[in-house]
C-alpha cells in the first residue's frame, strides 16, 4: 500500500474518533453558536483554503505565493482584506509556525505538536489549549477559564473530506479560522515530507 492510500486509510479510520469527539463536545457544553466548514486535502500543499459558512459561501480563503520560501500565507476575507498571515521557520529539527493576526496579535505552533496524538497542547501567545486529535484534526479549542472556544472535528453524516468548525465564542473566528488553517497547512506539510522521503527511499533500492 503506498503512502498515500495509508494516509487516506488513517484519515476513515479517525471520522469515528472525530465524530465520537464531536458528540462528547456538544453533551459537554452544548450546541455551537454556528459551524463553519473547510476540506482536508492531503495532496497539495499548495492548495487554496477555502473556509464556508452552513450555506456553503466563502468566508476565508488562503493566498500563498507560488513559491514558498519562507511557507508565508496569508488568510483573506471575501472582500481581500488581509485576516492574518502565517509564516514557518526552520529552527534546527523542528519548523516554528508563526500566526500573526491583522491587529498585531501573535502566536505560535511548532511541529511538536504532533508528537501528540490524544492529549492536552498549550498554543504559544494564547491562554488557549488544544484537546484532542490533531493530526485526526479532531479537537477541542478551550480558553484559560475552560470554556470551548471552538471544536473541530468530522461529522458522521458530512461530506467525506470535510470538517466542521463548531464555534463557541464568535468573537474569536479570526483567531480560531487561523488556527484551524495553520494546522491543516502542518498537517499536509508533514505527510508531503513523508511521501517525498518514501519515494527517495525506495528510488536509492533500486
């Protein structure tokens, strides 16, 4: 099986978990104040972003220059008005992925993340946390009173790739936009990497 019908096979094997989470989220604290939608694309890490509201309209959507040197994006909203820009570094074996939003607000992600599978991560710059599944993309967002800021997962009954953004405090979803977007771009960067050192591994066998 090659790497990419493995990541395809993870990513069935998570919409339980996802969808389990999704439940558990509402039982917790209640039905969202409204949903928001974007689609995992494990192909292209270049794609365009598009974040939907329930109606299926364009909310956010990400600009990245063709060639990507230093990984900057920026988030846009329907009238091109910069929301935020995202930006990854290289700092010795890890990348530092950077967020910064359009009012100056800062904060950061690292690769680390993803020694994680199922636990709690402090999000740098924000009194935030991450609960659950990140590389499921099936999590909770909780602020520093323990309160849902957002939750993210895959609903049983959604299309196959896409996810819903369940949010919880409407005055963050910028914020929680941005943060969703980073980690998708985390997400694909890794298995991109992962793929391309498959097929050097396999091309130096031959």
């Amino acid at each position: 099986m090659g790497i990419l019908s493995k990541l395809m096979s993870l990513g069935e094997d998570l919409n339980e978990a996802a969808d389990t989470l999704s439940r558990s989220t509402v039982t917790d604290y209640g039905e969202p104040v409204y949903s928001l939608y974007t689609a995992l694309d494990l192909r292209d890490i270049h794609r365009r972003i598009d974040i939907t509201d329930e109606e299926g309209n364009v909310k956010y959507y990400t600009k990245s220059s063709f060639i990507q040197i230093k990984g900057k994006t920026e988030i846009m909203d329907p009238n091109g008005n910069v929301i935020a820009y995202l930006e990854k570094k290289p700092i010795s074996l890890h990348e530092i992925h950077y967020i910064t939003m359009a009012d100056g607000r800062k904060f950061t992600l690292s690769n680390e993340l993803f020694h994680v599978v199922d636990d709690i991560t402090n999000i740098e710059g924000l009194d935030w946390q991450i609960r659950g599944n990140i590389l499921g993309l099936s999590f909770n967002l909780v602020d520093q009173n323990e309160q849902p800021v957002a939750s993210i997962g895959k609903k049983m009954l959604s299309i196959h790739d896409k996810y819903s953004i369940d949010v919880y405090q409407p005055q963050y979803e910028d914020v929680i936009v941005a943060i969703v977007i980073q980690l998708e771009k985390m997400i694909e960067a890794r298995n991109d990497n992962n793929s391309s050192s498959s097929v050097s591994f396999g091309s130096d066998n031959h």
